[in-house]
C-alpha cells in the first residue's frame, strides 16, 4: 500500500512550483502514530534522513518556536550540521518548520507536512519551499533533495509500521 509519489507544478498551478519539491506517501499507521514520531528525539533519531544516515541531537524541543540542533552522519563520513525551527504544529494533521544549517542560515527552507486519514493509513504530504529556484536546483541536483525526501519518509513509514505492530502484539 505504500507508495511515493513527487508532484511538480505548472507555472499557472502556483507562483511558487519552481521553488518547491512536493513528496508524498501513504504509511500503513493512523496520522496520531505517524505524528507521534516526530515529537521526540528517541522516535526522530530512529528514522530522520535518508538511507544510511545516522543523526545526533545537540538540543530538541518539539513546540512552536522550539528548536531541533542535530548533526546528519552521511554513509560516506561527512557530517552535515543541521537547525529547524517548529513554526507550527497543529496535532496531529499539520507541522510546519524552518530548516537550515544554522538558525542564521539566509538559505533556510520551509517545509510544511500535512497528514490525513486514508482509510486505516495516513497520507503524509511534504511540501517543501526554497527561497529560489536556484536553491531549489541545487538541492535536489547537488543533495538529491528529492531521492532523499523519499527515502526519509520510507524510513518514517518503516518505523511507524513497526510501532504499530509492536503496539498490537503489545
């Protein structure tokens, strides 16, 4: 039932589309577990980043205005520094953030993530808006920003799915 899905706009479609990376996905687990998991480090740790990433928290607090320090360990044992800010959290359908390397990061992106019942399932919507297009391009070009998207919300999807299954044999 799982499945990933990139959508890109039409220039008419939205002003914003050649900023955007829009990735989405249906996971086996109702949208409370799937939001649970991003409320704290022990469930973040588990599965933030794409495959072969491993991630150590600096600080975390999971509320408006909080903060999320962490360094990303790529596979190849580069280490990539990393800042979000919660700008708002509507639980458990809607989490909207700041990501950049450091809070005074002029490169900063927004990400919006929507989660809604589909069926016993929740699909999760990423949206994420760079502050250009060129930004945008080199994200997913130099930083396979779309391949990496899919793969962190498959890791999301694998985690919760288990929890779900461990909470029924529980």
């Amino acid at each position: 039932m799982a499945g990933t899905r990139q959508e890109t706009g039409a220039g008419a479609e939205s002003a914003t589309a050649e900023r955007e990376i829009v990735i989405s996905r249906v996971i086996d687990a109702s949208p409370e577990l799937v939001f649970e998991a991003f409320t704290e480090v022990r469930h973040l740790s588990r599965w933030w980043g794409p495959d072969g990433f491993t991630t150590t928290t600096r600080s975390f607090e999971f509320r408006e205005g909080g903060e999320w320090v962490f360094v990303l360990h790529g596979p190849d044992g580069t280490d990539y520094s990393e800042w979000i800010r919660w700008t708002r959290i509507v639980p458990p359908e809607r989490i909207e953030l700041l990501h950049g390397e450091t809070r005074d990061d002029p490169n900063a992106f927004e990400s919006v993530l929507t989660l809604a019942a589909d069926g016993a399932a929740t699909r999760i919507v990423m949206r994420t808006l760079f502050p250009t297009k060129e930004l945008r391009d080199e994200a997913a070009e130099k930083y396979h920003a779309i391949e990496g998207g899919e793969q962190t919300l498959g890791n999301l999807a694998a985690y919760v799915t288990d929890l779900a299954r461990k909470a029924v044999e529980g």
